[in-house]
C-alpha cells in the first residue's frame, strides 16, 4: 500500500504521482491518495482516462482515521512541487514508513536520507520518481530497513526536543546580543 496524503491542489503534485503511478509494473500495489480540494475531479479523470488501476482517491478524513492508513501503508510518497515544510513527512516517518519525497519540500533535508530511510527526488523529473518507486516495490526487505530507520530518525522530532532546541536558540540570540553589546561599549 502507497499512501500519499495532502490537499488536491496543483502545487501539491499528485497529477505527477499519477502519471508515474501509470509507469510502475506491479499487480499486487495500490496507490491511496487521501485529501480534497478543487483538483478532485481533475485527479479523477486522470485515474478514468488512463484506466489506472489499484488506485484510490479518498476525500478528507479527520485525524484518528488518518493514522489508520498510515498504520496500514507500506510507503509514503510526497510528490509536492514545493512546500515549506510538510508536516506528512514527520507523520510518516512516526508510523514508520519508508518515503520518498520531493526534493521542494524542505521537511525533506531534514527528515529524508537517501538509502537510509528512502529517497528524495526532483519531482520534475518524472522518471527518477518512477524509478525510485518501482525499486522499492521490487525490493520488500528494503521496505522494511527503511521502516525502521524511519522509526529511528523520528524520535528526534519530539515536542519536548523541539521546545529544547528552539529554548537553545533563543538562549544563543541572548547571548550573542549580549556579547555584541558588551563589546559595543569598549570600541
């Protein structure tokens, strides 16, 4: 099970995973896309016009039935165009799903390590996300490497280190104004 999970607009790429979802070579696949928003319809003629099988289109789900599919996939895929962060890949990674994510959204520096926990990709190029995707579907021993390497890296990502590392911060601005003002006073 390939889950992807966003808001149907343009900017977040699921046309592109749609297209390469066309190219991969699996029977025993599905794709779940979980979201809404105006590209609904659009996503859904892509499916129909190009015959797509296995692949699912659910509209928004709240919270508890989310982490359901989360629960119950195989693999994440984040095709956005761009994103300041994306948050799905933090949820991701705390279910313990291998990813493979665009390159434009910046959670991805951060949360993604190429053959470690999965792959980021250069969404506009369409056949490096094919191929990254039907490898691991080949490969269920990866998959499951990934998975709890995704597990591992997350635990960084806790409220409380979170809270630590922005208190940390904000410790070194006081500091180094302090130090800035100090020296001020002696030049």
């Amino acid at each position: 099970v390939i889950l992807a999970v966003g808001q149907f607009i343009h900017r977040k790429g699921f046309d592109i995973l749609l297209d390469v979802w066309s190219k991969i070579e699996t029977k025993n696949a599905c794709l779940i896309i979980i979201g809404s928003g105006p590209e609904s319809r659009f996503y859904q003629e892509i499916i129909s016009n190009n015959q797509l099988k296995n692949v699912t289109l659910i509209d928004f789900l709240e919270k508890q039935r989310l982490c359901e599919f989360y629960q119950l996939s195989d693999l994440f895929v984040f095709p956005t165009r761009y994103d300041i962060w994306g948050l799905v890949l933090n949820e991701a990674l705390a279910f313990g799903l291998p990813v493979i994510s665009s390159k434009q959204a910046a959670s991805s520096w951060d949360l993604v390590v190429d053959e470690k926990n999965g792959f980021m990709v250069d969404i506009s190029r369409q056949e490096e996300l094919t191929c990254r995707l039907q490898s691991l579907l080949d490969n269920p021993e990866l998959l499951k490497i990934y998975s709890q390497n995704s597990l591992d890296m997350i635990q960084n990502y806790t409220i409380e280190n979170m809270a630590q590392r922005h208190m940390d911060i904000f410790e070194e601005i006081v500091m180094q104004s302090k130090f800035n003002t100090g020296r001020e006073k002696n030049i």
